[in-house]
C-alpha cells in the first residue's frame, strides 16, 4: 500500500520548504517499534532531498516529495529488547537533521490506547496507588501521551514523548493500559509500547472522522443547532458560573461543604466535542502507524444517546480499520461499569452497554466486563487493575493465541416454563457461581412489561428466574440498571455480562 497519499493529502495545509531533516513527533528516544510488520517511518524535509534511515542491521533510502514530505519502510523485525539506534542522515549537507539519533528503541507490540477519561485515568489515581507506583519496574513498557489537540481538519503531526516505565514515570500512565501492558510483558516478555490518545468528557463523534459522521445525518444538524445556540448558552452559563462561584466562596468562609455542582461550559465551536475534532487532532496523525490492537473505553458521555450509538460505535470501528490499513486490527473495548448516573434505577447505561455488547459481532473485537468493579458514586472507579486484567485475558485469548479463560458468561437464550425463565448462555458458562447469599439484579416481566424484583437460582449451566409478582412470565433482565449490584460469575471468577431477553423499546432510559 502507498501511504504517502492516505497521510499527507489529509493535511489541508501546505508545506514550505525547510532546510532542517524532521521525523514525526512519534519518532523519539525509547519509543517501540511493532514486531513482524514492515514499519512505516516518516517525515519532512525539503523537496527532492534524499534521506537515510539506519536502524537493526537495516539502511533504507527515500526521497522527500514536492511538498517536503517522505516516508521509509522498514522490514519487519521480530521483537527484541536490546535498546537499540535508529539513526537519519541527509544527502543535502545545508540540511540540519533534528534528532540525528534516536537512543533506546525496542521492537515489540504497540496499543493504540483510546477514548475518555476512564482510559486517561493515571496510575496515581488508582486504588494502592503508592503500592502500584513502587512495583513499577517494567522497562519493557513504554508509554507515550498525545498532547490534547482538537482540530477543524486532519493534522499531520502529534506532539509527546516516549518514557520508559519506572516508579518515577507512571504515575502518569493511562492505568487501565499500564495495567493490560503489565500483563501481557511480563507473560510474554516483549516490549509493550501505549500510545495514550485520550481526552476525558468526549463522544464518540468526537473521534469518527468527517466521512464516518456522514452515516448518521442528525450529527451534523444537531451541531448546527449547538453552533447557533452557544452565544447565549455562553451567557446563560457565565452567569450561572457567577451564582456558584458566590455559594462557593460563602461556604467556604464559614466552614462548610458547598454541594451544588459548577455549571459545564457548553459545547460550542472548537469544543473537543465538535465532530470529528479529536480523530482530526490525536488520531489521523498517527497514521499509518502499525499497531498491534487498539484499547478503547469510552460510553460515559453518551450514555444517554445510546439508541445513536447502536450505529456510531460500529462505525468507529470499521472507520478506524479501514484508515489504518490493517485489516480486521483487534480492538478491545471496556463495556461501562456500575454507576449511579442520573439514579441507581435509571437505565441509560444498562442500554449503553447493551449496545456495546451487540458490538462484539463485528470480527476480532472483545469487551471487558466491568459491571461488578465500579463505584454507584463514582464515575471515574478507582479498581484499574482488573479492567486492565480483563482487557489482557481477551488479548492472549484472542490476539496472541493462548488457551485461557477470558470472559464471562454469555447470554444465549431465555424460555418460559410455568411460572419460570430459564436462562441459558451462549458460553463461558462452566461453574457459574455466585458472590453473596442469593444471586441479585434478576428481573422478570409478563405480558404487561413490567419489570418486577425475582429469584434466581443456579442449575447447571443454566439459571432458574421466579417472581411471585409475575406468575406468567414472558421476558427477564439481569443487571439492567445504571447503579446494578450484579454478583454471577463463572468458575473463572469473570463477571457475567448483563443481558435482557426482551427487545422493547427502551422507556424511562434518559
């Protein structure tokens, strides 16, 4: 495939011509080349000049396009951690090369680490924070984390820098990735490299290039109601800023806990949620960056537009696909957590993370449960670790082809018998036990869809649901609600997803 094209013709923006050798701001000192693929290094320069790429035994040539622009294909290379240079040279001997060596480069598998703020959620923020800090001797991790940039069009470039992982650097890490890359070096002892691209409060539409966006028509005229309406949101909102900064300060000069929450500033033009702004800004960059997968947990800001997300989220996927050129890429995804948003009974998260499990059709995905480590209280849980866990299970499950457990219990099927549901699941169903006295979250309807509490009992590979309150009961839910206290588990100690066997429009979900 020729990349110049696929990257370049992204920028609207024209380059003059330069004296000075530049590699892209992905290229620097400790970073990790991805094993077994042919490894696209690029850059600019000025026209016609040809430069030099050193790296593993390799010497490579290309010469700089009419726009300055050139790219040079390493070989691919099997993993290694010897700490190794990639060094560049220019023919032209007016040119200063920045960077002529880069020190301490490895070959292994690099994640592309993305979404909201669950995912930028650094190890300092984790539960055993200091324990976790301490233990932090892992220099075959590697982590980068792309300056926040939004942006009307595709960039070309990012700006970040590579560190190596040590009790002094990871606290700045994206935990949930720290803690997948922990696993997945230490089985494999390869290098792990993360690139953390990541802004908290995003939407996926955020993240969904311009052409990907075209398939759900109401994005753009929603934006447009936003665009014209924000000079008096702006209004409306600094004047509501002004009431609580007021409260603020008089509960804190009488010593008391001021609880109103500050007022949001809208979403307006240049907003990092202006469609496509952070696919334009973090992610088109990287572009053709070979990956090993991509990490992805994000759903949080559009729980309650998830009937859209039924269709964003597989677009996002097959777009991200389709642009970085490597087929069915993994992408691994955390499903949300328990949280009171908007109630412990509300149901807008129950539905997002139906709509996320519905997302596992699409080839070569995985979905992390995490329904049973969240706070109810909490929208940022401080329990990293086993989402990392979990994520690291799927991908030695099912990118790196080891025989272990990595799921939960899946549902399949529910069928009436007398007063009775019983639940079967699709799989990963072996030992299913619960946490607890009695399993929770269990629900049954009748012919007048209302939900009512019921009794769930383990039988086999199966589970028996009853409900005094619906003698006839025709559908049943487990976990369906936001603040959900879901206790089913498999002989693997993985949480069951939460399922419905009913197909109703959604009501009362917000």
């Amino acid at each position: 495939m020729n990349y110049l094209p696929s990257i370049f013709c992204l920028s609207l923006l024209t380059l003059t011509a330069h004296a000075d050798v530049k590699l892209h701001g992905l290229f620097a000192d400790h970073m990790v080349l991805q094993r077994d693929q042919s490894v696209p290094v690029w850059g600019t320069a000025d026209a016609g000049e040809a430069v030099t790429l050193s790296f593993a035994g390799q010497t490579k040539t290309a010469t700089a396009n009419a726009k300055g622009q050139w790219l040079i294909k390493l070989d691919p290379m099997p993993a290694s951690a010897e700490p190794r240079t990639l060094g560049i040279s220019s023919n032209n001997p007016k040119s200063k090369v920045q960077n002529p060596i880069l020190s301490d480069v490895l070959v292994g598998d690099v994640w592309l680490c993305s979404g909201q703020s669950n995912m930028a959620s650094q190890v300092n923020s984790v539960e055993n924070a200091e324990v976790e800090m301490a233990a932090a001797n892992h220099p075959l991790i590697r982590h980068i984390r792309v300056k926040l940039k939004s942006s009307e069009t595709p960039l070309t470039n990012i700006q970040g820098q590579w560190t190596v992982c040590s009790p002094d650097t990871v606290k700045d890490y994206s935990a949930v990735s720290y803690f997948f890359a922990r696993d997945i070096s230490t089985d494999l002892q390869v290098p792990i490299g993360l690139i953390n691209s990541t802004w908290g409060g995003t939407s996926a539409t955020a993240w969904m290039s311009t052409e990907a966006l075209a398939t759900d028509p109401m994005i753009a005229v929603q934006w447009a109601k936003q665009v014209k309406e924000f000079p008096a949101a702006k209004v409306k909102y600094e004047a509501a800023l002004a009431v609580w900064e007021k409260g603020a300060a008089e509960a804190k000069a009488t010593g008391q806990t001021y609880t109103q929450k500050k007022p949001l500033f809208p979403t307006g033009p240049g907003d990092r949620n202006s469609p496509a702004a952070l696919w334009n800004g973090m992610i088109a960059p990287l572009m053709p960056a070979p990956f090993k997968g991509i990490l992805w947990y994000q759903g949080e800001q559009d729980a309650s537009k998830h009937a859209s997300y039924h269709l964003w989220f597989p677009t996002l996927i097959k777009q991200w696909r389709r642009d970085f050129g490597q087929g069915d890429l993994p992408f691994l995804y955390v499903q949300l957590p328990n949280h009171n948003s908007e109630g412990a009974y509300s149901l807008s998260w129950a539905f997002m993370r139906g709509v996320q499990t519905e997302a596992l059709n699409l080839p070569n995905t995985g979905m992390a449960v995490t329904i049973d480590v969240g706070e109810n209280e909490n929208v940022h849980p401080k329990k990293k670790q086993p989402v990392g866990h979990r994520l690291a299970l799927i991908a030695k499950a099912k990118v790196y082809g080891q025989q272990v457990p990595y799921e939960g219990p899946i549902y399949g099927t529910a069928s009436a018998e007398g007063n009775a549901m019983i639940v079967h699941f699709q799989r990963s169903a072996e030992g299913l036990k619960m946490k607890g006295d009695a399993l929770r979250e269990f629900q049954l309807a009748g012919a007048d869809k209302q939900f009512k509490p019921a009794t769930a009992v383990i039988e086999g590979q199966s589970i028996r649901v009853t409900s005094p309150e619906v003698p006839a009961p025709i559908a049943v839910r487990y976990a369906w609600r936001n603040g959900s206290e879901a206790n089913l588990y498999n002989q693997s100690d993985l949480p069951a997803s939460p399922f419905r066997s009913d197909d109703w429009t959604p009501q009362g979900s917000h």
